[in-house]
C-alpha cells in the first residue's frame, strides 16, 4: 500500500517530507490495529507501555517521573494512566518512607498476569507485520534509529 494511494496525494515536496509523513501515517496505523487488540484485554495502548515497563522494572519500583521518561507517547498523562491501572488492582502504589513526596509504583501479580496472558496471543498482533522479513524488520529497524540520530 503506497503512501500516496492512500493519503490521496500525489506529490511531496521532497523525499524528507515524503519521509516524515510515511512516518506519522504508518505510527497512526499501527496504532489502530494495535488499539482493538488491547481492548480485549482492558487496557489502552498507554496503560498497556506502563504495565511493559513496570515489569521490566520488576521488582523494583519505579517513580511517575520514570515512567514519563520510558513511555513511547511522550505526551500520556502518566499519573492518570497508573491511577486508572490502580483502580483495576494492576498497580500497588505506596510513599516512599525516606522522601513522602516519592511515590513507588509496582507491578501487580495481576498485573504480571494479565501481561503474560497477552504474551500469548503476541503472535497474533505480529502477524499484521508480516510484509516484512525478519531481515527485512531489521533493516528498518536500523534505519529507524539511524534517522533519530
């Protein structure tokens, strides 16, 4: 599927701009495909970055500033986002006794849980990549950091 078949234009003023855009469309579009499957798990795709880093961090803590830090959408409400994962019992959230302004964020066993349930239906998600090789994802990959400098 060709960028300009499916934003319906023709022209780009250079192959960097055709670049950016390319990017933004395609973030967009794996978002929504990705979004539906995180519904039947009861997350967004937000609360479903913090729970990934919580269990990276696993079992230490971590802080709200920690996971604004690690999240991929820089632009989340971290607080909002582990209060709402709070609420579904995902979370524990405790003051820390050496500085009562630090709170620490831990991972659920439920919430560990419910991640390695969606560990296995993972292959599912992946299969919507699959006009790419493994080499070929590597290549892309490389060059994805290569353009973030």
């Amino acid at each position: 599927m060709r960028l300009e078949d499916e934003i319906k234009q023709k022209k780009f003023k250079n192959e960097f701009q055709k670049t950016a855009v390319n990017l933004i469309y395609t973030s967009n579009w794996i978002e929504a495909k990705f979004a539906p499957w995180m519904k039947e798990f009861g997350l967004t795709v937000q609360q479903f970055n913090i729970l990934r880093i919580l269990r990276g961090q696993y079992p230490t803590p971590a802080t709200i500033n920690l996971l604004k830090e690690r999240m991929l959408d820089k632009m989340s409400d971290a607080s909002r986002l582990v209060d709402r994962l709070l609420e579904k019992g995902l979370l524990s959230r405790q003051v820390c006794d050496n500085d009562r302004r630090r709170v620490d964020i831990l991972i659920t066993q439920e919430g560990l849980d419910l991640l390695e349930k969606i560990d296995g239906h993972e292959q599912k998600f992946y299969t919507e990549l699959n006009n790419l090789t493994a080499d070929e994802a590597q290549a892309l990959n490389s060059l994805l950091d290569k353009f973030r400098g």
